[in-house]
C-alpha cells in the first residue's frame, strides 16, 4: 500500500536578518568559477531594492521585504545559477522557466546575462510584487 502524500507545509521561510552577512558567508561556499556572476546578481539586487532582509536557508540566499515576504532566492549549481522570483507569474514579461504556483526563474550562466538589461527589469519588478511568507 502507498503512502499518503504529504503536503509540503513542514517547509517554513528563513528567519530574515537585517544583516547582510550570511549572504557574503555563502558566497564563499560557491563554486568559484560562479563568484561573478553570484556577487554581480547580489550587488543588483541590492542596489535596486531598498530595504531588503536576508537570510540563508537550504543552501539558497533569500532577499526578501517586510511587507512582501521573500520574494527572490539565489541557488548556486555546479555551472549554473538560478534566480528564482516567487512572485516571477506576476513579472512583465515573466522568467522563462517555471510553470507551477506563482513562481518562475531564470538560470544564469554568464556575467553578461547577470548583468543585462533583462535581469535589473525582473528585479526591479520583484521589489513590487507579493513572494512568499
């Protein structure tokens, strides 16, 4: 007989910080040939989005606002690095990739896409739109 499957309501946010310490902590944990395009998102994010909290969970850095809950996480693979945006369906146009829930992202494989016009677009709509709480 099959288990019952279970919803995944155990899966609580990160406790946010306004510190911005555990974030540059992960970093070192990147592969390096990724610390470009990781810091080049980081700085982005930063830059654009006033305010933010922070926090490191799951091996993901999150970036989240008080009255928008967590509304990007950065997961860094071995030649990739996605950005997923919680709010992504919302996002005019929305990410490429992601077709459930609210949520879309867009795997970054270059300094080049880190830094396009494209991606500060996203990010700056981020900032606008509800994540996940």
């Amino acid at each position: 007989m099959a288990k019952p499957h279970k919803p995944n309501a155990a899966r609580k946010p990160p406790v946010p910080s306004d510190s911005h310490a555990d974030i540059e902590d992960w970093f070192r944990r990147v592969m390096p040939d990724l610390h470009p395009i990781v810091k080049r998102l980081d700085e982005s994010i930063c830059e654009t989005i006033p305010r933010l909290r922070y926090a490191v969970k799951w091996k993901k850095a999150y970036y989240g606002l008080p009255e928008l809950g967590w509304i990007l996480e950065m997961v860094a693979y071995d030649v990739s690095v996605n950005l997923v945006f919680f709010g992504g369906a919302e996002l005019d146009p929305p990410p490429p990739f992601g077709t459930t829930d609210r949520s879309r992202y867009i795997k970054v494989t270059t300094l080049e896409q880190a830094q396009g016009p494209e991606m500060h677009k996203w990010v700056e709509q981020a900032g606008r739109v509800p994540g996940w709480k």
